[in-house]
C-alpha cells in the first residue's frame, strides 16, 4: 500500500514571498491603468471655443458642433473673440465672413486642443467652400516653437519635490531633525523653483512672461510635494511617504494634463489632475508664463493649500514629540 506524502505548508518567508509578488503585480497593472486610460480616452472634452459671424453662419457652426466634445459660445465681433482668448474664456475660435474663415488659436494654452481647433475651422471652411487662415493669438516661443521644455517641465516638477523629501528625511531623521526638514524644504523649493525657472526661461526659451512671477509659482509648486511628503512621512513615517509618492506618479503625473490641458481630459479626471500637486503646478505655470497670470488663482490657491496640508501635519508631528523608548523588564529581558 502506497502511502501519500503531503506536501508541507508554506513558510512564512514562502508566504512573504507571494504576496510581495502579487502586490508588485498589482502596481504594475494600477500603473498602466493610471497612464493608459486617460491617453485612451484623451481628446477635447466640453472645449471651449468662441464663434463670431453672421447669424445664419453662427447657427450653422453651433449646431455642427453640438456634443460633448465642444462648448460653444457666440461673440459680437471678432474684437470680442479675441477678447475672449486673451481672457482664457475660451481657448479656440472661429470668425466667419464672406468667402472667408479666421481660426484663432493658442498654442501656449495646449498643443493638443489647439490641433484640434485648427482642424475643425479648416473642416467648416472646406464646407463653406472658403478659404481659411490660422493666426496664433498665444504661440509658445520662437526658440522652442513646439513647447517641448514646458512639456518636460513635469518630471522636474514631480522629481524636485520628491528626491528633496528623501534625503532630508534620511540626513536629518527623526523627531529632532524635524525643523530641519522644514526649513530644508521651504529653502529647497525656492532656490530649485528659480532655478528651474532660469533654466526653461533663459536656457531653452521655452517661457515667456516676467520670470520672477513664473518662479514664485514654481517654488509654490515644489513646495507644495516637498511639504506634504514631508508631512506624510513625520506623521505616518515611510508608509505615509510612500503613499504621497504613489498617488503622485500614479494619478498627479498622467492626469496634470501639462500638454494637451485640463479640457482635453475627460471631466472627472480633469477635476482630480487639477487638484494634485503636478496639474496646479502645470496650470500655474502656463498661466504666469503665458497669458500674464491670468487663470493663475485657482492652480495657486490648490497649491497653497498643499503646503498648509503638508505645514499642519508637521505640526501634528511636532506637537506629538518623540517616542517614548519600550522599556523592557529585568525579568523579561533576562528571559529572552
């Protein structure tokens, strides 16, 4: 008679061992998940442009642009229109006379929408049998005409305020190093702010506008990741820190909308990109470097908000103290 071995029970470490390899699985699926679905699904969303013409021609282009995808509304004169773009109440538009199409666009305000605009004029024009002219009201500048050093200015973004709150945690650890770290992040955010700022303006000439506002903002911008990484870690430790690191990369990288704009996002998506650090920072620095601060309060006060997060934790940190060391008993200690 054979007998049957049954095979033993996973140790411990065999046990460790598969849940690291499911949970590593699972960041791996979250993080396609985080950069492809908003890719998929990108394109214009309730995009707002501005129309001027005649009556019957506005009513023509309103209703053939009715949807989802477009947000419509109707100027006086092209005066008005443009008006309306300088202001970022609308970020295409389309002026319509006699045998004749002006399609207006801003490329500072997204590469992306403005494709799309261009292509819809030229797509009313064909119909209308007329012939069309696009003029840039926002381009970006002359030596980086496709806005390639703003759209890079991500990773500086995300990366300076989250390599900062690494090493200060790791050369000023603990309770005692807390002030430290404060006072390192507030000096971080300023001195990498402007000189991101110097770089993108000065060395590539990838920014316009006055460059000590778009460097306030910058510093804003990191100061808002270093502060509350800061703060995740004082009050939660390393979990804390990971946790403000993922929901950055994973969700504050893809959805900042840096290229294309919070409009050619899907609306839920475009709400939560704009609320992280990334999306602000982005927003807030192409309304400072292009269009004269305008659009600049909200990304600023998102920000702002983020530090006096980050500030309040530490402080929540502070006020708790150190750890009271475990003290063991003789007895005990003498039993182990």
């Amino acid at each position: 008679m054979t007998q049957q071995i049954t095979p033993p029970a996973p140790t411990g470490q065999a046990r460790k061992l598969l849940a690291v390899v499911v949970g590593l699985a699972a960041a791996v699926v979250l993080m396609l998940c985080a950069f492809a679905l908003p890719s998929v699904n990108s394109g214009p969303h309730e995009l707002p442009v501005g129309v001027t013409g005649s009556a019957q021609a506005t009513e023509a282009v309103t209703g053939a642009l009715s949807g989802d995808e477009w947000n419509v509304t109707t100027y006086d004169d092209e005066t008005d229109l443009k008006s309306a773009m300088e202001n970022r109440d609308v970020m295409g538009g389309i002026a319509m006379t006699p045998g004749h199409v002006t399609v207006y666009t801003a490329t500072a305000g997204g590469s992306q929408p403005t494709a799309a605009v261009t292509a819809m004029g030229n797509g009313i024009a064909q119909q209308q049998h007329a012939e069309a002219t696009v003029t840039d009201l926002k381009p970006f500048p002359a030596d980086d005409p496709k806005g390639a050093g703003f759209a890079a200015a991500a990773f500086p973004m995300i990366f300076g305020g989250m390599i900062p709150a690494v090493l200060l945690t790791r050369l000023f650890p603990g309770h005692s190093g807390l002030r430290r770290r404060l006072a390192g992040g507030v000096g971080v955010a300023l001195l990498a702010g402007f000189a991101v700022t110097a770089f993108l303006q000065f060395g590539t000439g990838s920014l316009s506008g006055g460059y000590l506002l778009s460097s306030l903002g910058m510093s804003l911008g990191l100061g808002a990741l270093v502060m509350t990484l800061l703060g995740l870690e004082a009050l939660m430790g390393m979990a804390g820190f990971g946790l403000g690191a993922a929901v950055v990369m994973l969700l504050g990288n893809p959805l900042s909308g840096l290229a294309g704009g919070a409009h050619w996002l899907p609306g839920g998506w475009a709400t939560l990109g704009q609320i992280l650090p990334p999306g602000a920072s982005g927003s807030l620095l192409r309304a400072n470097a292009f269009f004269d601060g305008t659009g600049a309060g909200t990304p600023a006060l998102v920000l702002g908000c983020w530090v006096v997060f980050g500030l309040v934790l530490m402080l929540v940190a502070d006020r708790r103290g150190p750890k009271a060391p475990v003290v063991v008993p003789e007895k005990q200690a003498q039993l182990v």
